[in-house]
C-alpha cells in the first residue's frame, strides 16, 4: 500500500463532504422556490485495497480506501404525487362547480327584495288592488309597470345567466390552451431528461420542474404517470421519461388508453394536444360544448368522467347532450319555460276580460323581437298596454267594463296549476327551481371543502417528504462541516507522518 495512500483518503474524504456541503447550500438556496424537492448525498466507500486477484499481497484484511458521493438524489415519494394529483383534480372540479353554482345564486338572489319571486308578488298585488279599484287610473297604472318590472327582471336574469356563461365558455377556452401549453413544457422536459440520464448523471431539478407542471396539468384532469428508462445506460434510480394518461376520476384507466404524452417509445416521444369544438348548429344546442379531440379521437365523455377543472367548467357552461348536468343551459331554459307557460296562460285570462274601453282584451305578453316563441330574454308587456294601461282587462265580459272579475282572475294566474310546468304553479315551480339550485348549491360547497382540507392533508404528508427543512439543513451544514475539518486535521496528521518520515529519519551521522 503506497505511503501517500493516507492523503488520498483524506483528499477523497474532503471532497466528499465538500459535494455535502454543496447539496446542503443548494437545498437552502432553494427553499422557497416552487415545486423544489431537497435532494440528499449518498455516500459509497471507494473500493478496498487489495482488490481480490491471484497476485493480491497477503495481509489481514481488506484496508478502507476512501469515500465517495455514489449520487445525489432527490427526496421524492411517487405515491404521495399520485394522491395528490388525484385529489387535486377532485377539488378542482367541486370548486368550478361551486363557483358557477355560487354566482347562479347570486345573481337569482333568493329570497330577496328584488328577485322575481318578489316581482311577482308586486304584480300579484297590484292586480289585487285593480281588482278592488278597476276604475282607479292609478291602479292600472301601476298594474302595468308592476307587469313590466316583472318582465325586465325576467330580460336581466336570461342576460345575465348568459354573461356569465359567456365566462365560463371563455375560461373553457384559456384552460384548454393551458393543457395544450403544459403537455408541451413536459414533453420539452422529457427530451432534455432524455440528453442527460445516459450519461449516468439524475436531472433532479428538472425532474423537480416536470413534477411541478404535472401537478398544475392535474388541476385540470385526473392523470395517471408512468415512467420509462430514457437509455439502457441511465442509473437505476433515474425518474426516466413521464408518460402520461387520462384516466377516470376512480383512477381507472380507459380501454383504449388515452395518452396525452407518450413516451414508451423512447426513441419516439409524441405529445397529443387538445382541439375544442362547439357546436354551431342552428338548434336548442347552439354553442354548446360538441367534442374535445385528442389525436383525432374524441374524448369529450372521458374528460367529463375524469373530473377536474375542466369538467366541472364544461358541464357548467354546458355540452352538447349533457342532459342534467347542463347547469346554465338547462337553468336558461328552465327560465325561459316559466316565461312562456306564465305569458301564455295570463295572456289567455287577459284576452277573456275587457279593457276600460268595453274592448276584448288583447295579448298582455309578448316578444321584443317578434318572434312567435316567448323567452326570459324576449318577454315584455304590450307596448300599447304600457303607455294606455286602459287597456288591461281587468273586467270580465259579464259584468261591465268597470267592475274588476277578471283582475283577480289574472291574480290567480299565479296560483294556477299549468300543464306546461309539470301541473304546478309558476310561484310553485320557481320555489321548487331555487330550492333544487340551492341543494346543489350546497352538495358543491361541502364537496369542495371536503376535498380541499383532503388535498391539503396530502400535500402536507407530501412537504413533509419533499420539502427543504432549514432546521433539517443547518445540522446537516454543522455535521458536514465538522466532517470536512475532520478529514483536514487527517490530511494533516498523515502530512506530519511523512514529513517525519522524509526529514526526520535517516539523519544519525550527517
């Protein structure tokens, strides 16, 4: 064994605990940045002296040469990301489905002073008070803008449950070009991963950096990761290349596959981007939601079952076929159902009563537009009705044109069972329309609050694994320190050694 094989021991002992030292001040360096995982020195010790052969010297034992940082890895637990990932997008669907459901109640308002149910008690009373003054200019007058009010309050939530759809559709748009930017950025990660790896060396930041957008592409969708070794060559604790899945909101992955990026083809990787369509049909449906395609297959119906983001946005806004799950569209049509049985059945009333003139009454409701079909966004009163409120026929036919019968027969237009509203009332089918939103309303946000403090306690589990502990690093900095002067007061006792050696023995008789 060589005289200097101490100082080499010490040489190899110092720059091990220098790399240490190192990895530490990275770690620390590092602690606030986003998605960072502390990465940890493994130490191996060097091969032995001798090393077993025919000609190795005879000696006690095999003499330690050394240490050596083996690798430096990343503190990761792959199960953690997988729960979270799926949590993440649990959560993320319940809370854009929350939120459409909480702006929804918002705008309704109900109960209030200005919702509609209110509107139609004003109109409601007031015609009672026509009915009781059917000669009063001033009942009629305010019969009529009552009437009015109730319509304009119809007009502004059909616009307005539209604006916000508008939003939503908008948001649909801005999520899907995020995907698409996404799967890009990783599938540019997994080729630079793919230049390092086999050449025997980890990519842990970039390794941390694809994680860190794996988890945003979660918010959007339930995702399943696999990985491939990028080379035959790349160390056996290397991430390798991410394939990615998109699987249904139990975790189950769908037949035929649907990868987003694949790469189990390593020497081909292929990422396959979003394409949205709406449908632009001249139909009930217009607009809607009609396909999501990736790589020419359509995976709309999978999106919707994978629930995240995504799904919830889209069932908001609405898809083509969505049935129940159409939250704006099927309350927009809901409304413009209500707007239609309650005008025609009034208009009906209306036209069996006369006016103060002695007239038939004329049709009380009708569109902006001109249209033949009555909406929330198009009803509005008469305009002849609105500028001559004469013309309400508040009298029935039998009893002159001054007593009031019919008012208050336009009165129980409120409380009357329609065929057109499932054989209930406007007032009824209203309270029955608010109080299924609020249901929902109310399973949305206990399911987001759910989920929220579930994915909360998973990424704590997961920071606890993955995040830099500066408590944790200072000791690490202090025992690393004392380890590399350790092996600098060695390399100088094996200096003093030779030195006695060289200068100090043999010199008897110079």
């Amino acid at each position: 064994m060589s005289t200097f094989q101490g100082l080499e021991l010490a040489k190899k002992a110092l720059y091990a605990q220098q790399g240490a030292l190192y990895t530490t001040g990275h770690n620390i360096a590092n602690v606030n940045t986003a998605g960072y995982s502390r990465q940890r020195v493994n130490f191996e010790t060097t091969s032995p002296f001798p090393m077993p052969s025919r000609v190795m010297p005879t000696i006690a034992g095999q003499i330690g040469t050394g240490v050596e940082i083996g690798t430096v890895e990343r503190v990761r637990d792959q199960f953690l990301d997988m729960q979270f990932r799926a949590e993440n997008s649990r959560a993320n669907y319940w809370s854009a489905k929350s939120e459409a459901l909480s702006r929804m109640e918002d705008l309704l308002n109900e109960p209030s002073e200005d919702g509609l149910s209110a509107q139609m008690d004003l109109l409601w009373q007031a015609l009672q008070d026509l009915a009781d003054h059917p000669d009063n200019d001033g009942a009629r007058s305010v019969a009529a803008q009552r009437a009015l009010a109730l319509t304009e309050t119809f007009n502004h939530l059909s616009k307005s449950l539209q604006a916000i759809q508008g939003d939503l559709k908008e948001q649909i748009d801005v999520s899907t070009k995020n995907i698409n930017s996404l799967l890009s950025q990783i599938n540019g990660l997994n080729e630079q991963i793919q230049k390092i790896e086999p050449h025997g060396m980890l990519a842990n930041d970039l390794y941390d950096e694809r994680d860190r957008l794996i988890d945003q592409l979660s918010n959007y969708m339930n995702i399943k990761v696999d990985y491939t070794k990028s080379s035959d060559s790349s160390l056996q604790i290397a991430d390798g290349l991410a394939s990615i899945q998109l699987i249904d909101s139990s975790g189950q992955s769908f037949d035929p596959p649907i990868y987003l990026i694949d790469a189990r083809d390593r020497d081909n990787l292929i990422v396959n981007e979003f394409e949205l369509a709406y449908n632009d049909a001249d139909n009930a449906e217009k607009g809607l939601v009609s396909n999501i395609t990736v790589d020419g297959v359509d995976v709309l119906q999978n999106i919707l079952s994978s629930e995240g983001a995504l799904s919830g946005l889209i069932e908001s806004y609405g898809v083509v076929g969505g049935g129940e799950n159409n939250l704006y569209p099927n309350m927009l049509d809901e409304l413009n159902k209500m707007a239609k049985q309650f005008a025609e059945a009034f208009n009906t009333q209306h036209q069996a009563g006369i006016d103060a003139n002695g007239e038939t009454g004329k049709a009380f409701f009708i569109t902006k537009d001109g249209s033949m079909d009555i909406t929330a966004e198009n009803i509005t009163v008469l305009g002849d009705i609105v500028k001559d409120p004469n013309l309400i026929a508040a009298s029935a036919v039998d009893g002159g044109s001054r007593n009031g019968d019919n008012a208050l027969d336009l009165a129980k237009v409120f409380d009357k069972d329609i065929e057109g509203l499932d054989d209930t009332s406007v007032r009824k089918y209203f309270i029955a329309l608010i109080g299924d939103l609020g249901v929902k309303g109310q399973k949305a946000n206990t399911m987001k609050n759910s989920t929220d403090i579930l994915k909360s306690q998973i990424e704590n589990s997961r920071m606890s694994v993955t995040a830099v502990s500066l408590d944790e690093e200072i000791s690490n900095l202090i025992k690393f320190q004392h380890a590399y002067n350790a092996a600098a007061r060695s390399m100088t006792a094996i200096d003093e050694l030779i030195d006695r050696v060289i200068n100090q023995m043999g010199i008897v008789g110079r």
